[in-house]
C-alpha cells in the first residue's frame, strides 16, 4: 500500500463537493480529551456560531455525529412514538426518505406528492395538516433530487395554527438559499456539511425550539437500563435509539455534560471552520456567490441548447438540472467529463434516472472558474459525441461570462 493519491477531481455535483481548504486544515487539528475546558470550550463555541448559521436563538443548537441523515434520524426518532401521525410532503428523493425514516420510527405517514420538477403551495400544505391533523410535519427545503427549493415561510404559522411540530431539512440548501429558522417558526431543523457549506460529510447541527426540546424530554429517559433520575415526569415511549437519543444528547452537550458518545472531534473542528468561513464572508455574500454561480451556470446551459429541468421559479441556486438530449449517452458524457477531464457531475434517481444531468455549484465551487472550465469540458465532450452541434463555439463560457460581467457593473 502506497499513501492515499487522489485525482485532483473538480467536483461539480450535487454533494459532495471539494472542501475549502481551511476546513480540511481544521480536520488535521491534533486532539484534546473530550472533557477537556479547551474542547467543551470549543463545544460552545459551535453551538453558538450555528445559532448565526441556522438564524436562531434556540439554546439547543448542536452536532449529530454522522452524515445528514444521523439529524434527520435524531430529530424524528427522538420525537416520534409508535403510532403518531407524520405529514410528509414529497416532491423528490429526500422527501421519501424523511417518509421512510418517519415509518421506521413506527408513525404513520401521510404523504402528498407533487411532480418533481415542482413545489408546494401553502394552501396544498394547510389542506393536508387540516385532513391528516399530523404531530409532526416533515419536509425538506431544498431537495437536490430534482433542484427545487419549497419556500417555508408559510409553513411555521400553519403547523402553529393546529399545533403541529415543524421539521425542516435543509442540508442541500443552507448557505446557498436563505433560510430563517426563527422567522419561519421551525422546531426542529437538521443539515450536514458536504453541501453549500463546504465540508466534507460526516456531521450534522441541528436546532430545536424550545417547544421540541420539552416534547422530546417528556419521553422515557433510560440509560443502560437505569431509569434517570432528573428526567421525572416521563410519558410516552422510550426514544427507541440510544445513539439518536436527543434528549442525552443534550444533556452531552450541556452545562450537565453527561456522558453519551466521545464527540467526532476531528468533525467538530470541520463543522466550526465550515460556520466561520460562512460567517466571514458573509451569509447574505456567500447566498449572493451562489446565486451568481448558479446563474453563470444555467445561462451557460442553456447557451449550449440544453433544456434545464424543472420549474425554473423554485430551482435552488446551487444546484441545476439538466435534461439530456435523446441523442446522448448520459452515462457516457459523465464518464468522459470525470475521467478525462477530472470533472464530476451527477446523474439523477427514480423517475429522473437517465433523464438529467446535476451540475452543482456549492461552497467553495460556487466560483467563476469552476463554473467556466465545467462548461467549456461540457461543450467539448457534447461536441465529440454529437458531431458539430449548431450554435457558437464557446457559447456556454461566453454565457457564463456576460452573466459575471453583468454582475460586476
Ligand atoms: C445531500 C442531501 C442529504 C445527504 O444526506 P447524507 O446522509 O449526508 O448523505 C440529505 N438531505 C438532503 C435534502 C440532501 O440533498
């Protein structure tokens, strides 16, 4: 075995993504012991800087050791009990898998489903919670299935109306979008790093309202078989998960620090940099970066006489999708792209399988040059297989170009 050599690849699909280098810089931190003052110190310091992320003041703002989907497992199976009524509308691949994390927590799931390539409206939303009566409403903002972005504005005054508990997961979108936890009136909401924050997976923050953290708490509190005194007053099943199990983890986290899992310190210090790097460039700044690139990107698609997919009103800024032409082999575009020119793009999944291409433009790839040199291999690799395409050499760069140029007036 030699050391670890990777191709210098340009990671341009829907997550992961190249990382900033600060971030891998971070991960290469020597460690402290996990009770340490210097480590709960910079315990704080996360939980704290994913307040400003997350836009909250919820005090219960922290890590789930595990890629996004250990937050989505944590924030629903700690909430949900056998036999509870979920809403789940579903309009892409993430949506059905909040729906199956929710059915395995032993709920019962109500889904509503709109094609992909589209959104909800509120009102589609408040029929379904008037009809279902759910606890909990789960769905996803930016679903990068299909590239669309569900505006959540709304939402938070209806599931207050009817006492509904509201979960939002917004890995795909965070830092690339706007997203308001407060405002929005959200409960619970959990992300990860490999999308628009530009890390690498493995750690998912989550935040929690004050009114999810008190339902959840409720629930039985048993740790190895002891029942935990300070947790009187416990109703409801035991949280099925020990790993998963929010309220020790809170109490991991907290002023208490009980003893649950050694933290993912190496992730930690990834999850810190990721929010400082945000926060110092600027959360409205980096959400302005992303739209640009995403802009730069499909005006240079479109440029190259490719049908984007979708309903372009709703697309995420930092994902876009691409219909591929019948007269392409997808598979073997991508192939070329990564292979020869080093270059990722991604393919899609169920009913989109085959149909489009992703090209995401996230975090530290949310950049001109990256946005420019993906177009110009694009083109290329089209051309070989097609033959000569109508339409101008370079089109797609010089698309991409005006819309920076445009910008910078
Ligand atoms: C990419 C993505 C995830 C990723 O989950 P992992 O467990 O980190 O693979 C989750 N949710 C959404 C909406 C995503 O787009």
């Amino acid at each position: 075995m030699s050391t670890l050599s990777l191709p210098p690849r340009l990671l341009m699909g829907p997550g992961p993504i190249n990382c900033y280098p600060r971030v891998l810089s971070a991960m290469a931190t020597q460690l402290v012991g996990q009770y340490d003052p210097v480590m709960t110190g910079y315990m704080n310091e996360v939980m704290a800087l994913y307040r400003r992320v997350f836009n909250t003041s919820n005090q219960h703002t922290v890590l789930i050791d595990g890629t996004s989907r250990a937050g989505i497992e944590a924030v629903l199976v700690s909430a949900l009990e056998p036999g509870d009524c979920v809403l789940v509308p579903v309009f892409g691949r993430f949506g059905h898998l909040l729906a199956e994390i929710c059915e395995r927590a032993g709920a019962k799931v109500h889904t509503i489903e709109v094609p992909w390539g589209e959104v909800f409206d509120p009102q589609q939303i408040e029929e379904a919670v008037q009809r279902v009566r759910p606890k909990l409403l789960a769905i996803v903002q930016g679903d990068t299935s299909t590239t669309m972005l569900q505006p959540l504005a709304q939402l938070g005054e209806i599931c207050r109306r009817y006492d509904v508990i509201f979960y939002s997961d917004a890995t795909a979108s965070i830092g690339g979008n706007a997203f308001d936890t407060d405002t929005w009136q959200l409960d619970a909401v959990s992300i990860g790093l490999q999308k628009c924050l530009g890390g690498p997976s493995g750690s998912a923050p989550i935040t929690l309202s004050p009114r999810y953290v008190e339902l959840v708490r409720k629930r039985h509190h048993v740790e190895a078989g002891i029942k935990d005194s300070h947790h009187h007053g416990a109703s409801g099943s035991r949280i099925q998960s020990n790993y998963f199990d929010i309220p020790m983890i809170l109490d991991y986290w907290g002023e208490e620090r009980l003893n649950h899992h050694t933290e993912a310190a190496s992730m930690l210090f990834c999850a810190r940099e990721c929010a400082i790097t945000l926060l110092d460039e600027g959360k409205d700044a980096v959400i302005a970066r992303h739209k640009l690139a995403g802009d730069a990107m499909l005006a240079g698609i479109q440029a190259l006489g490719l049908q984007p997919f979708g309903n372009l009103q709703h697309k995420m800024n930092n994902v876009v999708g691409v219909t591929i032409p019948h007269d392409v082999d997808g598979e073997a575009i991508r192939h070329t792209l990564l292979h020869r020119f080093n270059i990722e793009i991604g393919t899609s999944f169920g009913p989109l399988k085959g149909k489009i291409w992703r090209i995401g433009t996230m975090g530290y790839n949310a950049r001109q040059d990256a946005v420019l040199h993906t177009l110009q291999s694009l083109e290329t690799v089209l051309r070989q297989q097609r033959g000569p395409i109508t339409g101008t050499p370079g089109a797609g760069v010089d698309a991409a170009l005006a819309v920076y140029d445009e910008n910078r007036q």
